[in-house]
C-alpha cells in the first residue's frame, strides 16, 4: 500500500511541474519574442511480477506482469517557432523574419544572443539593448567566427571636397580628432635649430590658426637662415598640408614637446629622430569634432540590419553588401549624389573602425540555448556550430522594422494544459487519501 501513496505523490509532484512551466508561459504572455516552453512525461520503471512465458506445444504463454511506480518529467523543450509582428512606427524597433538571432555584448565582453530587438542609440551613437548591451556588428556575409565590433553610428558629419581652401583659417580644434597640447616642435637642419611654440597663456593650442603656425615656422625658419628652397610648411590649398625642401629635417625629441606632429599625422613618433618628406591629410569626410559638422537627425534599419543614419541637411550615411559579398560604405549627400566603397573617407574615431550592419547568428541546434534571463540565449554543450552573418544572406532571416517579435505563447493551449494538469494533481490526491485510508483501516485490525 505504501507503494501507491508513493506513485501518486509522484503523480502530483509531476503535475506541478508542469503548473510551474505553465505560470512561467502564461506570465511572459507579452514578453518580446518570448519563447514559450513545454514538458513532457516519462513513466518510472516498473515493478515486474513476472516477466511471462512462451508458448509451448501443451500450452499457451503468458504475458508479463508489471506494476509501475509513477511518472516523472520526460523533458522540458523550447518552442522556436515565430511570433507576430507587433508594430510600434519607431524605426530601431526590429523583427528577425525567419532564423537567426541578434548577438550583444554586456560591459565585461561576453556575447550573449537574443531575438528581442527594441534597440536605442546612447549618447556616443552606440546601438544598444534596453538594458545597455552593446550590439555586434559583422564585419563579414558570411562567418564562422563572431566579430569584436560594434555598431556605432556617427553623431556629428562633415563632408569636404578637393580644393577646401579654409584649412588655413581652422583652429587646432578644429581638425580631425586633434587634441594639441601646449609645447614647442623643433627641428634641426645642419646646424640650424629653430623651434616653434605651439599655444601659449595667451593663445592656448586648441584656439591656434593653421596658417598662424605655418607662418610662424617659415619666418623662423627664415631668421635661421634656413632658405625657402630647403624646407617649408605649404598648406596646399585641398586639406593637405606638405614640408618641402632638398634638405633632411630631423625632428627632436630635446626641443619637440608638443603633440602637433603626431595629431595632425605629420610624425609617427617625437621622442626619435625623424626624417619627413610627406604630405599629409588633415579634412577627411566624416569628421566626430568638426564645430561645422551636420549634426545626426534620426536612424533606421532596413530589411538587411543595415543601419541607415540620416542627417539634418538630409544626407544619409549607411551600408550596403556588394557583388562581391563584401560590405560597403555609402554615403548620399543632401543634392542626391551617392559616394560609395573606398571613396568614403573617415577620420579615426568616426567609421574608419566602425560597421553599421547587425550581425545575426545561428546555430546547429537552437534548442542546446541555454535562457539567461533579461531575454537572452548563451552558449550551451549542445548547440553545435555557430554561423555568423547579415540579414538576408546564406539562409539567415530578413529583419523587419518599426515593430518587434511578439511572445508566441498560445494561451487557449496554457489554459488546457493547466486544467489538465490541475486535474492530475487532484486524481493523484484521491489516490493518495484512498491508500492513506486503506492503511489506517488495517492499522486498526490489530487491535
């Protein structure tokens, strides 16, 4: 008798199991791109009175003689199927239409995977979970490899042509990403020093003019007795700016302390001795500091998880995959004329380093996922291979935006399940007090 108050406590056990899978689905009813779980049963083994017999030529057999002892959780599965699109109008909102996953990073660097995609861009231009995890963006089509980037979008904009004649007229703090410090560049040409204050009390680095500082050098280099022929600073009139002259100026590290050789990309050291005879681009295209920059009106993304940044005098900035299954950069400028692949130049801290395509993964076995809560997928032993990519290529799904991916939890199935397993929990109760009372009843025939 003990037996059965044993096989249907595990009845009861096993039904609220499954109570427990189904609060956990109905509460996420509204999660985005939630998905919902289910549990399966597996009875436990059974006791074998006997194990039956053959038939003979006098007899027949006889089958085996079992009492099981219960039930246990077979499984708990994940269903992957898709939810609908729920749409919001707001433009980082996204959808991924058919397989594939979004992969962000938390602040320590590790990857994490999700198909929730209500994004925001921070106030450096990264694009970000609501929780702040930085999304990756794919530096390829097609990978087995995640890459390290992520997506940033430009906040400030500034193009230049060939011939920009106010190079001269910009101050230090103007230029490309250049910091100039307070100091001195020298060189020294045969036995000729001369040296060359950048900033000063009166006119700190950053308020120095371009053409101030050529000016400055060439007289000095005048006064020195250095001729014109030997060597000058040239502003070229198209944002580049060129030392001339047959001789070889060495620049030390003794009289050079300021950082204007190096910021403005003239030097690559000031602590050694350093032959120049380079010209150098001081303006490229895109440009984070420039006071005249076009400042980042709205961002969108589109069907391929291409970010698409777009300026307030309308010129749009974004990424494109080529023929050639590589990306590209594409910039339109606000009178519609479209500069593509290399011809898009950009300053270091801009797009030089930067992607505006999503990547998305996916995996051999979605089902290994293990759920980390926050709506998020890490790594499980049974995953199987990870294949990197943009939207839309090599069997990975396109991305749908201005709405997210609604819960798929179907709730007339979690109501049925539950009712089922309410009755369970109450048809192994009665079989538990009908064997505890079995069992009282014979503690009384000894007496």
């Amino acid at each position: 008798m003990s037996q059965a108050l044993h096989t249907s406590s595990t009845g009861i056990n096993a039904g609220q199991s499954q109570i427990n899978v189904v609060a956990h689905n109905v509460a996420n009813i509204n999660t985005t791109a939630y998905k919902s779980a289910n549990m399966t049963f597996e009875n436990l083994y059974s006791n074998n009175l006997s194990y039956g017999s053959a038939a003979t030529k006098d007899g027949g057999g006889t089958n085996p003689k079992q009492i099981g002892f219960g039930v246990k959780v077979g499984g708990i599965t994940r269903n992957f199927t898709q939810g609908t699109f729920v749409s919001t109008g707001r433009d980082l909102d996204t959808m991924i239409s058919g397989t594939g996953y979004y992969v962000v990073k938390d602040a320590r660097g590790a990857s994490y995977f999700t198909r929730d995609g209500v994004f925001i861009i921070d106030s450096d231009g990264n694009l970000c979970t609501q929780k702040g995890m930085k999304v990756v963006g794919a530096k390829s089509v097609y990978s087995n490899a995640g890459s390290n980037s992520t997506v940033k979008v430009p906040t400030n904009i500034v193009t230049r042509v060939s011939g920009d004649t106010n190079l001269g007229n910009k101050t230090l703090a103007e230029l490309n990403n250049a910091s100039i410090t307070q100091g001195q560049v020298g060189v020294r040409i045969g036995t000729a020093e001369v040296t060359l204050p950048v900033g000063d009390a009166t006119t700190p680095a950053a308020q120095k003019k371009v053409s101030d500082i050529i000016t400055d050098f060439n007289t000095a280099l005048t006064n020195a007795g250095i001729d014109a022929a030997t060597f000058r600073f040239v502003d070229n009139g198209n944002g580049t700016i060129s030392y001339t002259g047959t001789a070889t100026p060495t620049f030390l590290s003794s009289i050079t302390t300021s950082n204007f050789l190096g910021e403005t990309g003239l030097s690559d050291t000031n602590s050694t001795s350093y032959e120049l005879n380079q010209t150098v681009s001081i303006l490229d295209m895109i440009n984070y500091n420039d006071v005249d920059a076009i400042s980042l009106k709205s961002t969108g993304i589109d069907e391929n998880g291409i970010l698409v940044a777009t300026y307030s005098d309308g010129s749009v900035l974004t990424q494109y995959v080529d023929n050639a299954s590589t990306l590209q950069w594409k910039y339109t400028t606000k009178e519609g004329v479209n500069i593509t692949g290399s011809d898009v130049t950009a300053s270091g801290s801009s797009i030089a380093n930067s992607c505006f395509a999503l990547e998305l993964a996916t995996m051999v076995n979605e089902g290994g996922l293990v759920s980390v809560g926050n709506n998020l997928w890490e790594w499980g032993p049974d995953v199987g291979q990870i294949y990197y990519g943009v939207a839309g290529e090599m069997s990975i799904g396109s991305i749908e935006s201005g709405g997210y991916e609604e819960s798929n939890v179907d709730i007339a199935h979690e109501l049925s399940t539950m009712i089922t397993a309410q009755r369970m929990i109450q048809m192994n109760s009665r079989v538990f007090s009908t064997a505890s009372s079995v069992m009282e009843s014979l503690a009384y025939l000894g007496q």
